[in-house]
C-alpha cells in the first residue's frame, strides 16, 4: 500500500468481530475498486501483522494472513460489503 492509500482506511468503517478469539478492529474502506480490510489493535491502532484470519464473506470462508502492516488480501468493493463477520488469530 502507498502512503496515500492509508488515508482512506483512516475514513473506512470500523467493525468488531464477534467470534474473534483476539482483541482486534477491522478497518473496511469505503469507495474503492479493490482494496484490503485492516487488523489493528483496538487500544494503540496498531497493526496486527502475521495474524491468521477468517472472513465470513457471504456464505463463503475466506482464509488468510495479515501482511506485516495488517492487511489482509484484496477484497472487491461487492467482497467487503458482504463481509459479515472476521476472527482474527
């Protein structure tokens, strides 16, 4: 990610997971084609790196590992609304 992209995860939603075994926050941008959601710590705002992670995206699991800035891979804009719920390792 370039550094200007970071602002628009600043803007994005913020969502908690409700079946995550760690304390986390997920940063889900808004008004991108293609773009990552973000792990980080819900009390410092860092980042989450090498977590494995589960999105519920629809009726479809998606399996991963964060980045080490806590992204995980790209998500579509349609992927990221249907994004129901996360656990993050």
């Amino acid at each position: 990610m370039q550094a200007q992209d970071h602002a628009a995860f600043d803007a994005g939603t913020v969502e908690t997971g409700a079946r995550s075994p760690v304390a986390a926050r997920a940063v889900i941008p808004e008004g991108m084609d293609e773009a990552p959601v973000r792990f980080v710590a819900p009390d410092t705002g860092a980042a989450l790196a090498w977590r494995p992670y589960r999105l519920h995206i629809g009726a479809r699991l998606v399996l991963g590992r964060t980045d080490e800035n806590g992204f995980t891979a790209q998500l579509s804009g349609h992927e990221r609304k249907l994004l129901r719920d996360w656990e993050l390792e």
